[in-house]
C-alpha cells in the first residue's frame, strides 16, 4: 500500500498537470499557429517571364528571379508565402491571408532596374553597384525619401558622374520610367545619394525593399491571378479539426480497452506529444496546411506505433516470467532499434520532401518532421517513466494485457 498511495499520487498530479496544459495552452497555440493558403485564403498568382531582345530566358535566370523575389518577399515581412519555378518561364507565388496581396504582388514582379543617365540618356551608373537602400523621412519633413549607397566601384562611378555633370541633371530612372532629375551643384564623392518625390512612408519603404532585393533579370507579366476565399479555408480546417479529434478519441478509447494500464500511458502520452508538435510549429512560426494537418495524422499513427511496438515487447517479457520492471527494461530494450529505424527513415524522407518540396508537400513535411521527433522524445522517454511508475500500481499481468 505504501509503494502503491506514491505512484498512484504522480499519476494523478500527471493527469491534472497535462489537463491544465491543455486547457490554458489549447487557444493560444491555434492563434499563434501560421494557416496556410487552403486554410486562411489569400491569393495565388502565375507570372510568366518575357522574353525581349538580349533578356534571354533560361532556368538559371529563373532560378535567379525566384532567389530576388523571395528575398523582396523576406524583406517585406509577408507571411505564409510560397514562392516556387512552374515550367520553364513561370514562377508561382502564393500569398496566405495579406491585408493587400495586390500591392505585395505589384512589388514582386516590378523589374526594379535602376539607373542613373546623363542628359543625353547615357548610363552612367546601374543599381547592381548599390550597396544599402533605406527609406526616411526626408529633410524638409514633407514625405518620404530613400537614401541610397554605393559600393566601392559604384561610389568611383558615381563621383566620376557627378563630376562631369556639375550644372546638369542627372536622371534617376527606374524600369525606364524616370522618377528624379536632380541638377548637380557639385561632386559627391561619399557613394551616397538620394532618391526624394513626394513618396509617402510606405511608397518609400517599398522603393527601399525592391532596391535592396536588385533587379530582376528579366520582366514579368501576370497570367493568372486567383482568390481563396478565408470561408473555404475556414470551413476545410473547422472539417478536419472535427475529424480529428473523432479520430483522435477512438484512437483513446482502443488504447484504453486494449492494453489497458499501458494504454491509459500511451493516452497521456500521446496528449503531450500532440501539445508538443502543435507548441512546435506555434513558436517555429511554420505553416499548417491541410497536407500538414494530414501530416500530423500521420505522425500520430507513428507515435503509437511506438508504444505499440513497446507494449508487445513488454507483454512478451511478462510471459517469459521476468518481473515487470525487468520486463519494462527489456521491452524497451529490444523495442529501442525497431523504433529509431522506423522513425529515422521517415525522418529522411520528410527532410528531402522539406528541402526539394513547394507549398503544401513542404507544409506536409515540415509536420511530419516535428511529429517524428516529438514521437521518439516522448515515446523513450516519458512513455518509459510513467510505465517504470505504474510497475508499483499492480504486478497484475492482466491489466498490462497478458
């Protein structure tokens, strides 16, 4: 009675421990959870590369248009954006849930080509020799302006220009339109110049980001623009959030009546194991989609495999006459490999579908990978302790289901 009024004691502050967690953890985990086009709406866009005399497209150039445009989307703090090649000249971009996916689309496919010209519209700098771009408010305190500065041969070319142009305009021209013709009253030498026209914060801000990001190798133009609405998205996700927690109380309930004390474990387990995978994604800011919801399924049916795998062990042990916790020793002794090689193999399969994969197979993946290892961390190490407490609840064989 002694060992029994401790064990059973742990496992109540357990159970009451891991309701609490649930409960309090339950709302602010979905609230800070990254939905997903499919889930939270937003738009998705196809842009095509044209093709003009000397802009040649090629995979590389897309390749290099898809690494500006993800960098312009990085600066720009959009969120839950795919970004990926289609073919040989498309890139789709997919935007989950923007306040103003039109305007963040606009930024995205604007060539960005900055240049300044002379007064006979010979280049005399390009923007591949900028070094920083920041928007301020500029002097005069009414709007905005962006602050330019070179790098070391672009600094040399702009004080060669300046120089030779003292009294005279010099064009600030972007994607051929000219935006600034400033006159210079004398050489500026520093690499810096400034980039004023009555630009609000925001319009100064985006200037900023597209002169940062460079300029694209070729134009694009859009061929396919398409809404999700957030009511499809909310309505797939309220679906499988039901069939989820179905699946989910079945999957108790089987665990319960079949292995018994064991599978009460296994229940507690997998509680910790979900908030964990969830918690995860939460604080990595990852993306759930319906795939990576699938995903998570998924990972669950692997996390009670492993206790599964444990179980058996442990109910073969028990026949061999061992005592139970020798048995408990043993099972997850021999039931230790069985369980990395499983877990280890599909850890690798996600990590290649996470770096080689787009969207929603990403999503999948990035689920998946955080429940395999949220399933071997709780399945060696919390599943173990609590089967080690429950050995001083009963020796009885027939409530660990021999």
């Amino acid at each position: 009675m002694q060992e029994k009024s401790p064990s059973i004691l742990v496992i109540s502050v357990i159970v009451i421990a891991l309701g609490l967690l649930t409960y309090f953890l339950y709302q602010p985990i979905l609230k800070n959870l990254n939905l997903g086009l499919d889930l939270r709406g937003g738009l998705r866009v196809v842009l095509e590369a044209q093709e003009k005399k000397g802009q040649e497209v090629t995979p590389d150039t897309i390749q290099k248009a898809v690494g500006i445009l993800r960098d312009r989307v990085d600066k720009l703090g959009v969120k839950e954006t795919a970004l990926y090649p289609q073919g040989k000249n498309r890139v789709v971009v997919e935007i989950a849930g923007e306040d103003d996916p039109e305007a963040a689309v606009d930024i995205l496919k604007n060539t960005a080509q900055l240049e300044f010209w002379d007064v006979d519209n010979k280049v005399l700098v390009t923007g591949k020799h900028l070094k920083d771009a920041q928007a301020r408010i500029s002097q005069d305190k009414q709007g905005a302006e962006v602050l330019i500065d070179f790098d070391k041969e672009g600094s040399k070319l702009f004080a060669e220009a300046t120089s030779n142009n003292v009294g005279k305009p010099i064009k600030i021209v972007l994607d051929g339109k000219v935006i600034q013709a400033p006159t210079v009253d004398e050489p500026i030498t520093d690499g810096s110049a400034r980039i004023t026209g009555g630009y609000t914060a925001k319009e100064a801000q985006d200037l900023a980001v597209l002169l940062r990001s460079g300029a694209l190798p070729v134009s694009f133009k859009v061929i396919e623009k398409r809404s999700v609405g957030p009511t499809l998205g909310a309505d797939s996700l309220n679906k499988s959030i039901k069939a989820g927690i179905i699946g989910l109380i079945a999957i108790l309930i089987f665990m319960l009546g079949y292995y018994r004390l064991p599978g009460l474990v296994a229940d507690l387990s997998l509680v910790l194991y979900s908030l964990l995978v969830l918690g995860t994604m939460s604080l990595l800011g990852a993306v759930l989609t319906l795939p990576g919801i699938a995903g998570f399924a998924l990972s669950i049916g692997m996390a009670l495999d492993a206790n599964i795998i444990i179980y058996e062990r442990l109910k073969e042990e028990l026949r061999y006459g061992k005592t139970m916790q020798a048995a408990i020793d043993a099972g997850f002794k021999r039931a230790f490999w069985a369980i990395f090689d499983s877990n280890l193999t599909t850890l690798i399969s996600a990590i290649v579908l996470m770096y080689l994969g787009t969207g929603p197979v990403k999503g999948f993946a990035v689920t998946l990978s955080i429940g395999v290892v949220a399933s071997m961390l709780t399945a060696l190490t919390f599943t173990r302790y609590l089967l080690g407490v429950t050995a001083n609840i009963s020796k009885n064989k027939k409530l660990y289901g021999v």
